[in-house]
C-alpha cells in the first residue's frame, strides 16, 4: 500500500512539474516572460523608458505587461491574454483583438489590433523586434529573457 501511495506521489509531482513548462513538449525560442530593457523610435534611443515593458510568450498566447514606473508590480496593466504565431522565422504576428479598446495602454509603439513585428535577432536570452506604425515611426525594440 505505501508502494502505490509513494508512486502516485510521484507521478503526481511529475506531471505538475512539467504541464505548467512545456508547450507540447518543446518550450520553444519565444516561450516566457521577455523583459524590453531599451528601444528606439526613428533611430533615436528613447532615454525616458524605465524597462517597465514585458511582453509574455506561451504556446499561441500573448500578454503585454505594463508595470508602473517605480516598480509597483501590484497596479501593473496585464493585458488579456491574446493570440501571436511566428512566420517564416523572421516576423511575429501578434492580434491582440479586432476590438480596438483591447490594444494595451501604455503603448508607445502605436498598436493597433493587427500588428506584424520583424524579429531582426533571435539569440538565446536576447531578442530585437523592429514595428513600424501607420505613421511611418519605427521602433526597434530590444528584449531580454526575465
């Protein structure tokens, strides 16, 4: 009795352990939470951004998170959580709905509910996004794994 006791201990704390980290068994390149430490508009380094921006990767799922500037994580903007797939390994498409009042505050990159970023590095714990708004502004946007 203890013996079947002891295995289903086991394989209970097995299957817990690896159904919240795995994505069908591959955590893949963008899986997690990514921490935009620095990005620029038109080429200039924007010198105001205070790393507040996450954007959080899972499966087919997307968040963006806003945290207040002084590091309040409790009154932070988590956004619902919305759809994103890779294309040809170099563009991400991240739908956050067709609703516009669902696009994120806090949102300098002018998102809209469609939006189609380059991915122009995709290193291990760093990746750059560049976006280009209906304005003609691009932003470049350097990530690091958090």
């Amino acid at each position: 009795m203890k013996k079947i006791l002891y295995s289903l201990c086991v394989v209970s704390l097995l299957l817990s352990i690896t159904g919240c980290t795995q994505n069908n068994g591959n955590i893949g390149n963008w899986f997690g939470q990514w921490r935009m430490d620095s990005y620029k508009v038109n080429g200039e380094v924007q010198e105001d951004y205070q790393g507040n921006i996450f954007f959080c990767f899972q499966s087919a799922v997307f968040a963006y998170k806003y945290s207040k500037p002084d590091g309040d994580y409790s009154s932070s903007y988590l956004g619902k959580w919305e759809e994103w797939e890779e294309k040809d390994g170099n563009l991400l498409v991240i739908i956050f709905n067709t609703d516009e009042s669902n696009v994120p505050p806090n949102n300098p990159f002018g998102f809209k509910a469609g939006n189609v970023l380059k991915v122009v590095h995709n290193g291990g714990n760093e990746k750059t996004l560049t976006y280009e708004d209906e304005e003609g502004n691009k932003y470049e946007m350097h990530f690091v794994a958090w």
